[in-house]
C-alpha cells in the first residue's frame, strides 16, 4: 500500500493554477466556471490529503454561496474522510468531488487532465 502524503512539485503548479482560475470566476460571478475549476483541483489534488480536503473546504463554502443545501451535506463527509482515502491511496480517479456525484465512482479523465498527470509523472 503506498501512502501519499504530499502533492509532487511538477503536479502542484497545475492544481494552484485551477485553483487561480477558480477565484478568478467567483470573483467575476461566473459561478459555473468557477465550479468547474473547483472539480478540475478536485480531480488534480484528490491523490494528496491536504490540497484534497481544501477543495472539499471550497466547495463547502461554494454550497453556502449558492445555498446548495445538497453540497452542503454532501461536502461535510467528504471533507472529513477524503483525505483519510487520499493517504492510503484510495481514491475514485477523475471524480470531480461535487455532491451531485457518487463520492466513490471514479471517472474518465478528460483528455488534458490526462496530459497534466503525463507530463507531472503522476501517470
């Protein structure tokens, strides 16, 4: 079993640039676009317990903003144990983490996002 404990230098560049634009979009109102960025961290961190857990605290917050009450309660348990999955290496890959899908499905990676973990040796 490996444990994962930090997110890799060459891979982190790219989840704090999701993470950039996700700000960016809530700033400028365009709540769509900033939830995709939030998935798209989601899908980059979720191997890695910390950068894993905030963008769960993100989306905590995000449902908040929009007064989701589903991803409300959907973020409180996956803020507390996806890290927990994260550092035993248990993860559903390519899940993009919202309340509006099964917490543990993994899902296809979208072309690009499969280039970042190619080119960040994460593959």
């Amino acid at each position: 079993m490996k444990f994962y404990t930090s997110i890799p230098k060459k891979l982190k560049p790219f989840y704090q640039q999701e993470l950039a634009a996700y700000y960016s979009a809530y700033h400028l109102h365009d709540l769509n676009k900033a939830w995709n960025h939030l998935e798209r961290a989601h899908i980059i961190g979720q191997k890695y317990p910390i950068p894993h857990s905030f963008v769960h605290w993100k989306m905590l917050q995000f449902g908040f903003k929009i007064k989701s009450r589903k991803e409300i309660l959907g973020q409180i348990p996956r803020l507390f144990f996806g890290g927990v999955k994260s550092f035993v290496g248990t993860i559903p890959i390519g899940n993009p983490g919202g309340a509006n899908v099964p917490p543990l499905k993994p899902f296809p990676l979208d072309d690009d996002l499969q280039e970042i973990f190619l080119k960040s040796g994460v593959v």
